[in-house]
C-alpha cells in the first residue's frame, strides 16, 4: 500500500496469478475503500518490465 498515483489516499498495488499488477486506486471512503482495479503492467511481456524486446 502506498500513494501510488500522488492523490494523497492509498492505493493498492496487487500481483494476479497470471504475471499481471493490478492497480485499486484508493476513494478516501471507509465503506467502499478502492476503486475497480486496473491493470499497469503486464511481467510476461518483456517491455512493460522495462526490458528490451528481443
């Protein structure tokens, strides 16, 4: 957890089972504390790890 987009609320950052980071991006709402989640990057494809494309 942490200020991931700088709003000043917690986001969540998750890994899924599949290699994916998933983003909830936090409301500042105590009943409903995250957003949807949105997926940032993708670690099985080489240039979203910030690796070059072979």
């Amino acid at each position: 957890m942490g200020d991931a987009d700088g709003d000043g609320r917690a986001d969540l950052l998750g890994l899924g089972a599949k290699s994916g980071v998933w983003l909830y991006r936090g409301t500042g709402d105590w009943r409903n504390p995250f957003q949807d989640r949105q997926a940032t990057a993708d670690l099985t494809a080489p240039t979203s790890a910030g690796l070059p494309a072979t």
